[in-house]
C-alpha cells in the first residue's frame, strides 16, 4: 500500500476521532439536526444539538467541537449562533461556520459577517458561499452553488484572515490552511458522488464531521481534510451499493462506520494544487 504524507496523517486521525469520540455542539438546521447526528455516531463521534441562546455558550465551552450553520436562523438562534461562537473562541474550542445561503439573503450574510469576529478554526461551504463570505461576490441558487469550488480558492485564502483552514465543496473539494510548519497549502480532494446532494443534509452533516476532526487533529488544516476524505470515501462505496437516494442515504452511514483507516490510506485521492501568488500570505 503506498500512501502519501498528508494520507497517512489523515488516517491516522481516523483512527484518533474513534479513540476518543469527540462530543460535537451542534447549532445546526432543523431540516438536517437528526440527519448530522446519525453521521457523526456512524463516524466515530457524538452530537449535542443545543442551539438556544441560555445553554449555547455554556457548552459551547465544554465540547469537543462546535458547529455554527446558519441554515434556518431566527432572531433566537442568532443570539446562540453569538454566544456559542464567542464561547468558543474564548475557550479554545475549535469551531466550524457554515455559512449556508450566504450571498443570497442579506440578514444571513450579515449575521456570517458578525461571526467572523471570533474567528472560526474552519469555514466549510459551497463554492458561492465561500466567494460571497469572503465578500467577492458569489452566486447563490438557494442554497445550492453557482460556482465551481476552483473558483472560490482566492476568497478562500482571503477568509484565512479570518480563520485556521477553509474549504470549498464541489465534484472536487478544494481546501486552503497551513501546515505545521506554518506554510500555506492548497489540497485538492477528489472522490464522493453525485448521488450526495439527491440527500438532504449531506453538506451541513459535514460540517459537523469537520468539527469532530478538528478536536483531535494535529492542525485544522487536516481536520478539515479528514472530514471531507472520509465522506468522499464513504460516498463512493455507497454508491456501488445503492440503487437510489433513499439506499444511498442508508448505505452511506454505513459506509462512514465501516471505513477505517487502511480503507483511507487505499481510496483517498488528496492531492496538493498550486496557489495563486498573488495577494496571499
């Protein structure tokens, strides 16, 4: 079996996460919480959704990880979205935002805007979300993406101004962060399947991957690529063993049980791109 660095330290935070169940504070939509929860007890991790502002901070302090969506907000939940954010920045406690429908609905973006104050340990998006957080425009349908995943990389990297690692999800997932040394590095994650958006809460069920990899990761960087690894890997075996959206939502969280650490080392397709020189740092 050969495996490349940056493989080997993704497997090797497998075999981390279910050594240590990282409990995730989810503050997630309504249309994906029972969704994200079965993902994460199917990967290795558990879930809390607790999305009211009285407890929001309060565990935000306490988790393994947090993750903000701002799928379905309210005046109430933003309130939480806040108070769980600045809990964890302050505790230390790695964070994820997803900023879900952002560029095409104006309190939302505004609320993401607000957020970035405590700068979130990762951004995981689609193409749109990401170019439009970053402020560069984007073209939102909804919550699905108008971009290609390529084109949000400058925004990407301009967002890490504002946060450890940052991804942008498409056929291919391209991510930007630093390794341990400090260097920017942009990965290239291949793999998963079309059938993934036939589903609802596949995206925002990532996000809150992302968060239980970020409690046991060396860096955000290979948190963040761990988390979208094991889903492109789990995603294609579900494929072979799906006829439909419906099988394939089954066959999926088993496959994020049954992947392990080998099954890893054997299927990713991870690969380093070159960034734009200019304007980043």
């Amino acid at each position: 079996m050969t495996t490349t660095p940056i493989v080997d330290e993704i497997a090797t935070t497998l075999d981390a996460l279910r050594a240590k169940t990282p409990l995730v504070h989810s503050l997630t939509n309504i249309v994906s919480a029972n969704f994200l929860t079965n993902v994460l007890l199917a990967a290795g991790a558990s879930n809390a959704h607790i999305d009211n502002p009285h407890e929001a901070g309060d565990f935000a302090r306490i988790a393994g990880g947090v993750l903000v969506n701002l799928g379905t907000p309210s005046d109430e939940t933003a309130v939480a979205f806040t108070r769980a954010a600045e809990a964890a920045h302050e505790a230390g406690t790695p964070w994820v935002l997803d900023p879900v429908g952002v560029g095409g609905l104006a309190w939302r973006t505004s609320l993401a805007a607000d957020l970035l104050q405590y700068r979130p340990t990762a951004i995981r998006g689609n193409a749109s979300e990401i170019i439009a957080l970053a402020g560069l425009g984007g073209d939102t349908r909804g919550v699905d993406s108008a971009d290609e995943s390529a084109a949000a990389v400058p925004a990407a990297l301009a967002l890490l101004d504002r946060a450890e690692a940052v991804s942008a999800s498409g056929p291919v997932d391209h991510l930007v962060g630093r390794d341990r040394e400090g260097v920017l590095v942009g990965l290239r994650i291949a793999g998963g399947s079309a059938m993934l958006p036939r589903v609802t809460s596949t995206g925002c069920s990532l996000g809150g991957l992302v968060a239980a990899y970020l409690a046991v990761a060396s860096t955000p960087l290979i948190g963040l690529a761990a988390a979208h690894t094991h889903v492109a890997v789990a995603a294609e075996i579900a494929e072979a063993n799906s006829s439909g959206p419906g099988s394939f939502a089954v066959a999926y969280l088993d496959a994020l049980y049954t992947v392990d650490a080998d099954t890893l080392r054997e299927r990713a397709r991870v690969e380093p791109f070159a960034l734009p020189t200019k304007d980043t740092k």
